[in-house]
C-alpha cells in the first residue's frame, strides 16, 4: 500500500512528471542491451532457417533436411510459429527489424513486471530502482531465440495472477487459455504457466486456510473455483498445436542426452563460478534476506510467494537456462519485499519536479535509444564486440568462401553453432552437427567432442567420410593443429576465428 497522504500533490499532475520520467528511464534501460549486443550465431539461424523451409514448403517439417549424419530422421519443431515470425520479421528488414523487434519484446516482459511491482508496492521509483537491479541476472537468456518470446507471456501471466489476487473484481483469468495457444506453439516453457496458476490458487488455499487472508472467507471459495476452472481450459489449451497432447516430448526431449550439459553450459548447473550463476545465488540470497527480515519484523509474507520463490528456485538450481524464470519471478518478490523494509521517506515518489526540466531529461533519453537502434549503431565508435548487428563469431566470410569453392566438401565437419548459421547462409551444405540437441545421438555428440579436441581424428574422419572442415580455432583448435600437420588436408581460408579445409586425397 502507498504511503502518500491524502491531501498531498499527485506526482502525476502533470505530463511528464518526475514519474514519468522514472517510467521511460526504466524502459530504455531495459531496451537498450538487447538493442546494442550482437545477435550470437548459435540458436537464431536455425531458428530462421526453419521458418524459412515451413514457409517454403507450406508446412512443418516432420524429417531432419539439413544434416548428412541424420537425414530423413523423424523431427518436429514445436516453435513453428516463432520460427515462422522470425523469417516474417527477417524478410521485412532483415537483422536489424529482428534486433528492434528482440528489443522490444524485453522490455514489454520486463515493462509488465514494473507493473507489477507498482501494483504489489504503490511506488514507482523504488519499484524502477530495484528491478532494474535484478535485470543482469537474466542478461545471459536474453537471446534471439524463441525461449525469449515467451518472456512477454510468462510476465503476463504474473501480472493476470497477481492482479486475481489483488482486485477479485478486475480479473482477466479468461486471457491465460488464450495466451496458452501462442506460447505452446511457440516454446516448451509453456509448461510454466499452467504452474504458476497452480502456485497461485495453492497459495491463496493456504492463506486462507491459516486464517490471514484479506479476502472474506465467503468470497474466497468462489474465487478459488473460478480460477481453477480457468486453469483447466488453459491446461487443455496446451494441446492446441500440431501435435496435441504428445507436445509433452518435445518439452522432455533435451533431458534425454546425456552429454548436452558438456555442450551447451546453460544446460549445466548455475555455479558460482559463472557470471550468471553467481548473480542467481546473489539475488537468491538477497531475497531470503528480506523474506528473513520481514518475517522477523511480523510482517506478512504470502504464501503463494513463498510457493513461488521455493519452485523457481529448485528450477533453477538445475540448469542455467531456467535461471531466467527465477529473476523474473523472484525479481518481483525481491522488489516487493524489499520495499517493505524501506523507511517511508525512501519509498514515496516525492514531487513531480518540473516539466521543463523533465521534457529535457526525457527528450535524452529517447534520444539515447534512437542512438542505440540497429540503423543508427553502426555509426557509433562503440567496442568490436557490440559494434557490429552480428556476433564475431558468426563465421560468414568462411561461409562465403564455402560456398563459392568449385568443389565443395560434401561431408563437412564444424562446430555446433557453425552448423546453425550453416542451414541459413548455405542450404545446400548439409551439415554434421548443430545445436538441436534432441535430434543427434549421445555418441554422436561425443564423436563430435572428440574430434574438436584432436582426440582419434584420423578413426573418426574416416569413420564419418568427412571431406572438408570448417573450423571455430578457439573450440576446435585441438582438431586444427593434427589436420595443419596432414598433407592430405589444404587450407583455404582462415581468418581470426574460422579455418576452412578441404581434403585432397591420399
């Protein structure tokens, strides 16, 4: 609850206010990393390549099209739909329209979650302040992919349920089925909301059963029917794609390697020995702190929160790649929490300032976002890491090369995320590998680890038929230095991070 006094001035007398000048700050802050950093090649261009091939075809494919090693195995992309828009939004301004559009969809999941905060606190600038401090944490999972379109989703669903538990009366419980339609056809992250409705009704059930909710217990019995039969329809609106109930798979799929963790680090476990996992641990602690604090000082924690943080948590602790869905929902319990403990005079929203002033601070800041656009950032003298829309490490003039050698390799061998930038720049190149980790087997990822270190390349070449070798030197460099030294292998091309070899005969 606020704490402002009745007679006081409204902050929003005016436009802008101080208050909105809080508002567009935290929007931009939001947007502009995602604007600035480069697209890495590893999930965006299969992702595209797949949109093409569906909107070229006319349908989603059902067999593996782009590898030699698993060619015509059966395959089902269940973000069809994304991939689908992606393709959409590359035709229509190529990388930088993808880049605005990824900037976009942060800060409308991030921009709900404010919202959120607002709600739950009834302040602004300490909601903005905090939040914004939660943001590095899910820094490392905001890539242009299709698991970042479902952020806007998963945050709409906190906002809906927060707002069921704040305003009975001016719930949209009928808008979570409706969302479920696009986020099962769009990630296997939509398993989550059915949770959080789930995490939602329990906790509002125990509130009530300990005898401290704020609602009368004559209306709370409705309310929890209401949002259960609501939670029913969106659990059979999961089977609203292509593949109805078996959609389940696609969510289990990655879980049945047993090498994916050595492969891709977000699938491994958060430590403290990465950024990502020590900024999780961080806000971990920070908010069992204030939950601590609160519950010292006999204030109320609810029990649909500590539901909340409890499971997201746990499902973080497996895997990187969830961590994510901790920040953002546990960023908003850290905000409301913490605000709590704040002394009145650090909560208020203070005066609404002046306009003029206000219209110079907000003219900057959007100014500062233009700057920052994909059109405009080139022109920047910003560092070689972000100048450029694409990652360094996207390997396009080797991918030129390739593709205008007269022979080309037809076995070729590269690194997983070479193999996704593959599908898109060079559709007639099948590829070994790529970053579909449920299509490949466990022996052939290992393979595949063995030879990028060097380790039986000569066994494991020949045992794949591989003719030509497209190199990322940091990862592979163990495979480099056995083929420099093999006369059967000429180089013709390599720069400061791809070599591409062809094989030449015995």
């Amino acid at each position: 609850m606020s704490d402002r006094s009745a007679g006081s001035t409204s902050p929003d007398d005016f436009f802008p206010s101080l208050r909105h000048v809080w508002l567009v700050a935290a929007l931009v802050l939001m947007a502009i990393r995602p604007l600035i950093f480069p697209i890495p090649p590893h999930d965006f261009w299969w992702h595209l390549a797949t949109g093409r091939l569906i909107v070229d075809t006319g349908g989603i494919p059902v067999v593996d099209v782009f590898s030699f090693t698993r060619a015509g195995e059966p395959v089902y992309s269940q973000a069809w739909l994304a991939q689908i828009f992606m393709y959409g939004l590359f035709r229509l301004g190529g990388v930088h329209l993808i880049i605005l559009f990824q900037a976009a969809v942060i800060t409308l999941a991030y921009g709900l979650l404010l919202r959120v905060c607002v709600l739950r606190t009834g302040y602004l600038k300490l909601s903005v302040f905090l939040l914004i401090l939660t943001l590095p944490v899910s820094f490392s999972n905001w890539m242009v992919r299709p698991q970042t379109y479902t952020l806007p989703l998963f945050a709409a669903y906190l906002t809906i349920l927060t707002t069921w538990r704040l305003k009975p009366d001016h719930h949209r419980l009928w808008l979570l089925p409706l969302l479920m339609v696009v986020w099962v056809n769009t990630h296997g992250s939509f398993v989550l909301g059915p949770v959080l409705i789930a995490l939602a009704g329990a906790g509002s059930w125990l509130q009530g059963l300990i005898g401290r909710s704020d609602a009368p217990p004559r209306t709370e019995r409705p309310r929890l029917w209401r949002l259960a039969l609501w939670g029913l329809i969106t659990v059979a609106a999961c089977a609203a794609n292509p593949r109805g109930v078996q959609v389940v798979r696609a969510v289990l799929a990655p879980f049945a390697s047993p090498v994916v963790t050595d492969i891709v680090t977000e699938w491994a476990a958060p430590t403290l020995h990465t950024t990502t996992g020590a900024l999780f641990f961080a806000l971990s602690a920070l908010l069992a702190c204030a939950l601590a604090l609160n519950r010292f000082l006999r204030r109320r924690l609810e029990a649909a929160d500590l539901l909340m943080a409890a499971a997201f948590f746990a499902l973080a602790l497996t895997a990187r790649r969830y961590v994510v869905w901790f920040a953002m929902a546990g960023g908003v319990l850290f905000v409301v929490y913490t605000a709590a403990l704040m002394p009145a005079t650090v909560r208020t929203d203070g005066s609404p300032g002046k306009r003029g002033p206000n219209i110079v601070i907000v003219a900057a800041l959007l100014g500062l976002l233009a700057l920052a656009t994909p059109w405009m950032k080139p022109w920047l003298n910003l560092p070689p890491t972000v100048q450029p829309l694409l990652a360094p490490s996207t390997p396009v003039e080797a991918v030129e090369v390739l593709r205008a050698d007269p022979d080309p390799a037809r076995r070729l061998f590269h690194s997983e995320g070479y193999g996704s930038y593959l599908t898109w720049a060079a559709p007639g190149q099948p590829v070994f590998i790529d970053p579909r980790f449920d299509l490949y087997p466990a022996g052939q990822w290992r393979d595949y680890l063995d030879l990028s270190r060097g380790t039986s390349a000569d066994s494991l070449l020949g045992a794949y038929g591989i003719d030509g070798l497209l190199l990322e030197k940091e990862s592979q460099s163990g495979l480099l230095r056995v083929v420099r030294e093999d006369p059967q292998w000429e180089l013709r091309f390599e720069n400061a991070g791809s070599a591409y070899l062809r094989r030449t005969g015995d």
